[in-house]
C-alpha cells in the first residue's frame, strides 16, 4: 500500500477510534453530519417514495393539512384535537410557506432526520466516542420504525425527535461551563415533545427525568436551577406557541383539546380504542426492539460491567430510563389506556432505545472485540435491509402462534425471544466458543430490526410513488380551496380511489365526512346543505355520478347541481373529483309515490276566478309617484317595480294547526319566463322557503314549517329584470314526512 494512503487510513482509524471527549467541535460535528447526509441521500436515491406520507392512511395526513393551510383550518374548524400538537404543525407550515410543496416536504423531513441522527450521536460521543456516535447515526438513518415514522406524518415523529433532543442536551450538560444553556434547551425540547403529545410527560417524559438524574448526579442546589430552568424553558415555550396561535386566530389555551381528552381517559376504566385482551401481544413485534435492548442493557448494567467507565455510565442511564418508560407505559396498558397497543406509541421508546443500542454493540470488555469491521458489515446490512430486506421469512415458522391465535399478521415474539436468549447466553460466555464467536453483538443489533420491522415495510403502502401522490393531493387540496368557499363541502370515501382517503384526511375528515360509510353506502339520516366531493379515479366522475343518483334516490334524496373537477397529476395519477349538492326527494302532490298518505291541500293563491290573490294584494314602493304595481293587460299578472327594494304580497292564509313539525309542498306555475323571487313567510315574518322563479311552467318545491306556524303568506320581488311575471297558482300542501 502507498506509504500517503497508510497515513491517511491510519490517521482516518485514529481519528475514528477516539474515545470520549468533552464536547463535539466542528470537525467532529462535520463527521456525524456527513454521516447523516451518505445514509439520507441513498434512502432518498434508492428507497421510492421517502420521505413522503403514505396514500391509504387517515390520520397521516392531518397534521399535513395544517401545516398547508393553517390559518384557515384554525378558523374554520376552532380548538381541535389534532390542532393543538403545534410544535410539530408550526415548523412544518413554516417550511411549506417558504419553499414548494414537494420541496418543502422534503426539507422539512430531512431537518427532522438530521436532528434525530445527530442528536444520537452526540449521546454517544460524549460517553463513547467518535465510531460509536457514527454508529448511532447510522442506526438513526436506517432504522425502519424512525422511516416508517417520517412516512406516517403522525405525532409519533415528533415526540421521539424533540425527546432525543433533550436527551442530548442533558448529556452535554454534564461538565460543561455552559450547562445554563444546555439546561435550558433540554427544557425546551422537553416541552416541544409534551406540546406534540401530551402524554409523553409519563412515556418517554419520565424516562428522560432519570436519565438527568443518573447521568448528571449533581448536588441538591444544581439539581434545584435545573427544575427551575426546566419550567422557565417550558413557559417560554408555551408563550411564543401560544402567542403565535392567537396571531393565527386561535385561542390562547391551544392546549385545552388534548387536556380534555386526557381528563375524558381519566374518566373511562378502558380505552374505547383499545383490544378487549391480551392476544394482540402476540403480534406486537413494535416491542421486540425496546424490550430486547432493555434486556441485553440490563444484562450490561448488571450482570457484568463493560470496560469502560463513561461508557458503563451512559449503558446504565439509558437502560434505566428505558426500563421507566416502558414500565410507566405497561402500567397504562393495565389500566386500559393501550399505549403498547399501537406501533406510533411504542416508537416513543426508540429515543433511548436507539443510543443504547448503539453503545451496547461498541461497549465491550475485550478490546479485541472492537472491531470496525464488523461494525462496517452491521451498517452494510442495514442499508441492504432498508432498501431492499424483509423480516426473516423463517421466524414466523419457528413457533406457528399465527396459526394458534387468530391475530392478523401475528408475530411471534417468542422466534424473537429465542434470538435474544442466543446473543445473551453468548455475551454472557455460557454457549460453546465457536457459537459465541457466531453470535457477536452487530448480530443481535440486525436480529432486534429485523424481528422489529413491521411487514408492510417493503409494501407498496409507503413507497409506491409517493411524491407523485403527495404532489397530486395538494393539488385537489387547493383547488378544493378555489372553487368553493371555506368550510362548505364535505367528502364521501370513495374505496376505489385510495388517494382520496389522503385528500379527505388532509380536510381533516372527522370533521367534514359526509358519511361514515364508504360510496356508495349511505346512512339514510345523514343529510347536509353543504357541497359532496366524492374523490374518484380519472375518467370514473361519470360512473360515479351515476351510481351516487341511484344510492341516493333509494335513501330518499335527489342529487343536484352535478360537476365534474379533473385534478390532472404525474405518472398517470389524478383526480375526478365527483362535487354535487342533495336535497330532500320531492314529492308532487299531483302523483305522489304509492306507499305514502294523500297530500292535503292546505292554501290556494290563485290569479284567476272569483277572487283572485291580485285582488287583495299589499305592496311596498319607494316611489310614491308611481301607480299600480300590478298589470293584469296580459291576462296574468306582471309585477313592474320602481326600486329593488319593492316588493308585493299575499294576505295571510290561515295553515294547519300548531303542535309538530310538518313537511310542506309548494307547486307554482309560471305563464312566461321572469326573474320573479318568491319567499314563503309565516306570521312572525320567519321565511319558510326561498326560490326564484325563471322559467314558464309547472314547479315543485320543498319546505319545513316550524311547529309554532300557523298562518302563511307569499312575498314577490324582482330584484333583476325591470319586470316579471307572477305565477297564476301557488298551492300549498302538506306532505308526509
């Protein structure tokens, strides 16, 4: 080998090999971010679909909505649940604000990323060294449940990125002449992951409340200004949320969802939400990485100590703080609460999880065990893992529980327990030399991931062109936003177009869902005044268009005002989106359907025969100078104002007698083409019904009258044309519900 390459290389291993240090400099900072930047560019080259969310999930797309059109969700939906997580809605719709869409979501998730793997690394630097630091950057990058966190836009991403964060400062607290600062800013992450979710305070909050305590192990009075810069950071935190909500249109209290809901769980002895028992343990394999690392850490903390003493140190903090958050989370899931339950609950966990992994498979007590070879093979199998690796397909047959218990894609935990029990017996000397030195701690690490990884991973959910898809939603996003005015539409799930089910979830759908069921299913007591979008695939809005007629007419509902939106996107991808309005189904008193009672003719306006309504008619005019209003020359009546604000009416008719309310239909016909705007009043001046009558000819229309109404009246306006006729009947009957 050329003498300058040795030189280089040895100084590179040199530099690589360092051990702890008390604090990062440039250089070495360069390194964990070079690091970060290798790992981040092949996952964005080679892994589809990173790091957009995922196109058949609801509630991914949430909190993508609002960090699109903030100010207008907080106006137009108020105090909401899922508005409240701030510290993850504010810097994403700072950065979409900033940059394009599909730019800006990209660069948000890398920020988030790079936050997360340097945070890691720092952890380890500061107790292990320089290679474990990039070894933990490493696991950071490519660990699947951090991507799958990325993909889902959930708050699970937040909790554990701000959680690491303050983990790091705590760490880089501990003898540092700037430990004020380094206090304070753990403070303020801490209350940044609580904002995000508010029970985090128990798991991973607790958790990182022993970690200070073991790692730092300062004196009563220190111990005392950290509690003190912890509440001054976390008011300094929720003031400038706070006051930026408030500058948004929001309330000051953006907390008050997520307390409400904590105080509604406080109240139920279990979690609506949550399995009726047990069995879905089997199939939890989210838990195999944090209980597996809990195990194998409490092994190193206990058992036998490592050889290195900051190392040792950290080792025990971590694992302590593990074992509290987990415990604190186990004793919610015995009360019901099912925070083990969901994957995104159980990634809270990964903040100590990762780190202490990392300085596990460093932290050994032979210093000819540490070698970089084997951590290169790790790092090189992980990557392969992350791109193209699937779960061992041989775990699943080791013990058949997927078989014994009916859990949809059941795990089994004890295929992963097996492993564990291997690399222990094996760290702990007990299994043959030639086994032990098979099963080196890099193995266990890959075994953790694997055994962890959820098996859609590599499925089409979280990497079928996913930017495409992303790009396409904020389209009909804000298209949706153009043509119709804030707050008046809502969606019907269309199962055909899975890209829809993002589009309703980026409108926050448990707030404008028009149904509960899927198209074209439909709840015959649900009825709104409001515009339908029905998101379907491109070329599929007629179809659709027919098949909603037909759902709604069998639910006793006419669909009106039908229009197609085509929403063009890349790679063959679209929207139709179906926009129609419904009314109640009319019934024409002159042929009513078979299966209801005879509608019963209430009041006759009539502009012929013996006395005819013209002949009793008041009006109102703003020009005293003029004559009669009414002109009956044509042999019907025309209506001729002087000012807009003319207008003529009936004489009250006495109508059905007061107790319920009861279900009008009002036929009107018109002996010519007008602009004759007609308003059904009772004896309180309340309007029963508007419409505008335009066009010669018979009409039906439809109306409830309130149960306190007992007479009626008809008003004419002409609000457009010079003038207009007025129609020569207008009966009122009242019809079955």
């Amino acid at each position: 080998m050329p003498a300058p390459l040795r030189r280089f290389l040895d100084d590179l291993n040199r530099r690589l090999t360092a051990g702890p240090g008390g604090g990062i400099n440039a250089r070495q900072l360069a390194g964990l971010v070079l690091t970060w930047a290798a790992g981040t560019l092949a996952l964005l080259l080679f892994r589809p679909g990173y790091p957009f969310p995922p196109f058949d999930v609801l509630d991914s797309w949430f909190y993508t909505g609002y960090q699109w059109n903030l100010k207008n969700h907080i106006a137009d939906f108020g105090p909401t649940y899922y508005g409240s997580r701030l510290s993850w809605i504010l810097p994403g719709a700072l950065v979409q604000s900033l940059l394009p869409p599909v730019a800006a979501e990209i660069c948000f998730k890398l920020i988030v990323s790079a936050l997360f793997a340097v945070a890691c690394g720092s952890i380890l630097f500061r107790a292990a060294g320089m290679l474990p630091a990039l070894l933990a950057v490493t696991l950071s990058v490519f660990a699947p449940q951090f991507i799958v966190g990325l993909h889902g836009d959930y708050m699970d991403t937040p909790v554990l990125v701000y959680a690491t964060l303050a983990l790091a400062c705590i760490t880089a607290a501990r003898d540092s002449r700037r430990w004020v600062a380094w206090i304070f800013l753990g403070g303020c992450f801490f209350a940044g992951m609580t904002v995000a979710n508010l029970g985090s305070f128990g798991a991973p909050g607790l958790g990182i409340a022993v970690f200070h305590l073991l790692w730092l192990r300062w004196g009563f009075k220190r111990q005392l200004a950290s509690v003190g810069l912890y509440l001054l950071a976390a008011a300094t935190v929720l003031l400038v949320i706070a006051g930026i909500h408030v500058r948004l249109g929001g309330a000051f209290y953006f907390l008050k969802p997520q307390v409400d809901m904590m105080l509604y769980f406080h109240g139920l002895k279990t979690n609506p939400w949550t399995a009726a028992n047990w069995l879905w343990l089997y199939g939890a394999n989210w838990l195999v990485l944090p209980a597996g690392t809990l195990l194998w850490g409490a092994r190193c903390s206990l058992a036998k100590p490592v050889g290195d003493r900051e190392a040792r140190r950290l080792i025990q903090a971590l694992t302590a703080a593990l074992f509290v958050s987990l415990a604190w989370a186990l004793l919610l899931e015995f009360k019901g609460i099912g925070v083990l339950l969901y994957f995104y609950y159980a990634s809270f966990h990964l903040c100590f999880a990762l780190p202490l992994l990392a300085a596990l498979c460093w932290a050994k007590t032979d210093p000819a065990e540490k070698s970089t070879a084997w951590a290169g093979l790790l790092i090189a199998a992980l990557i392969t893992f992350s791109f193209v690796g699937k779960p061992p397909a041989g775990w699943h047959t080791l013990v058949p529980l997927h078989k014994l218990v009916p859990t949809p894609g059941a795990m089994p935990l004890l295929g992963a327990g097996v492993l564990l029990l291997i690399g222990l017996l094996a760290t702990l000397r007990v299994l043959p030399g030639a086994i032990r030195r098979c099963c080196r701690p890099e193995f266990m690490v890959l075994g953790l991931f694997a055994c962890s990884t959820p098996t859609w991973f590599h499925g089409p959910g979280i990497s079928d062109r996913l930017k495409e898809r992303y790009s396409l939603v904020n389209t009909a996003f804000w298209t949706l936003a153009r043509e119709f005015p804030r707050n008046s539409y809502v969606f019907w799930i269309n199962p055909d177009d899975r890209n829809g089910i993002s589009l309703c979830s980026a409108n926050l759908w448990s707030f404008r869902m028009f149904t509960l069921k899927i198209f074209p299913e439909l709840e015959p007591s649900r009825f709104t005044d409001k515009t339908i979008v029905l998101p379907c695939s491109p070329n599929r809005g007629a179809p659709a268009l027919i098949t909603a007629t037909k759902a709604l007419s069998d639910s006793g509902m006419d669909l009106i005002n039908p229009r197609i939106i085509p929403v063009p996107g890349d790679a063959g991808l679209g929207f139709d989106l179906v926009c129609f309005s419904l009314r109640k189904q009319l019934i024409d008193p002159d042929s009513p359907p078979p299966n209801i009672t005879q509608p019963l003719l209430l009041m006759a306006f009539l502009a012929g025969g013996n006395a005819p309504y013209t002949s009793t008619i008041g009006w109102v005019r703003h020009d005293p100078a003029r004559g009669e209003m009414i002109d009956l020359s044509r042999g019907y009546p025309v209506f001729t104002p002087s000012d807009h604000r003319d207008h003529v009416a009936t004489q009250y008719h006495t109508g059905p007698a007061p107790g319920k309310e009861r279900h009008l239909s009002i036929v009107t016909i018109m002996p010519a083409d007008g602009d004759c705007s007609c308003t059904v009043q009772d004896e309180k001046y309340h309007p029963i019904l508007r419409f505008t009558l335009t066009k010669a000819g018979r009409k039906v229309h439809q109306a409830a009258l309130p149960p306190d109404s007992t007479m009626l009246r008809v008003v004419f306006e002409c609000l457009e044309a010079p003038a207009t006729p007025l129609p020569t009947q207008i009966r009122i009957y009242e019809v079955p519900e």
